[in-house]
C-alpha cells in the first residue's frame, strides 16, 4: 500500500483526514495497520492480498502445465517420445534395471527389426504379460503418471 498526496477521512475507524493509504485489494481508504487488518478481516474474509496478476500468473501456470501434459499425451499417441520423457525414463532406477536385461533387449530387437515393427509390437503385447507391463511401466513413467 503506497501514501497518497490527497488525505481523506479513514473509512475503518472515521478519523478526520486521517485515511493515507488506500486498500489493495478495493478503494477503502485506512489510516494504520489496525484499521487495515480489520478492513481486511471485515472485507476481504482475512484473506492475504493477492494481486489480480499474481492470480492471472497462478491460472497461466496451471494451463501451460496442462497443455504440457496434452502435448506429451499427444507426442506419445503418435508413437514419438519429447526429451522430457526419455529423462523420465532414464530416472527410474527399476526401468533401467529391466532395460539392462538381455532378454528384454532381444525382445526389443527382434520388435525393432520386424518388416511391421507396429504389428510386431502388438503381438508381443497381447502374448507376453511380463512386456506388456514393462511397457505399461515405461509410458506411465515417461507420461508423469508414476508415484515413485
């Protein structure tokens, strides 16, 4: 709160020309910080000040972290991995450690190498329990989805 030029009346405790500052958050005009916690108390439910553009901030952050989301829900849906999740990947410990086995890396080889690498994918997944929640794993961990 700044002083202005002009003094009027306190609107809190109605001391003459007393009122130097003037509210954040409304047009109320106080003359001390006993009077300004009470208007804020009374007014404003004894809520902290927080300026239009910090809450304009707040709501800005919270979309650009959904669209984030969208975006790399999206880029996985097409198959394609953003660098933000191959980190995510190589950050879990349990997904490296599976990674390093050698007949996981057969398995992905002989994926890799299919004439229908898609087809391939698929037939692995709906036959082998133990890949297919190894993927499960890898996607929700590359998605953010994980707890660990």
């Amino acid at each position: 709160a700044g002083t202005n030029a002009m003094v009027s009346d306190c609107e809190i405790c109605a001391t003459q020309a007393a009122g130097r500052y003037t509210c954040v958050s409304c047009p109320v005009r106080y003359c001390s910080v006993a009077c300004y916690k009470r208007h804020k108390a009374e007014a404003h439910g004894g809520a902290a000040y927080e300026p239009a553009n910090a809450a304009a901030s707040k709501q800005l952050k919270q979309s650009e972290q959904e669209e984030k989301l969208k975006s790399e829900s999206s880029a996985a849906n097409k198959g394609v991995l953003t660098e933000e999740m191959i980190a995510r990947i190589k950050a879990s410990p349990e997904l490296m450690a599976a990674l390093s086995h050698a007949q996981l890396q057969d398995v992905v080889r002989h994926i890799d190498g299919s004439p229908n690498r898609r087809e391939a994918l698929e037939l692995r997944l709906k036959t082998d329990d133990e890949f297919a929640a190894f993927v499960e794993h890898m996607l929700d961990t590359a998605l953010g989805n994980t707890t660990s």
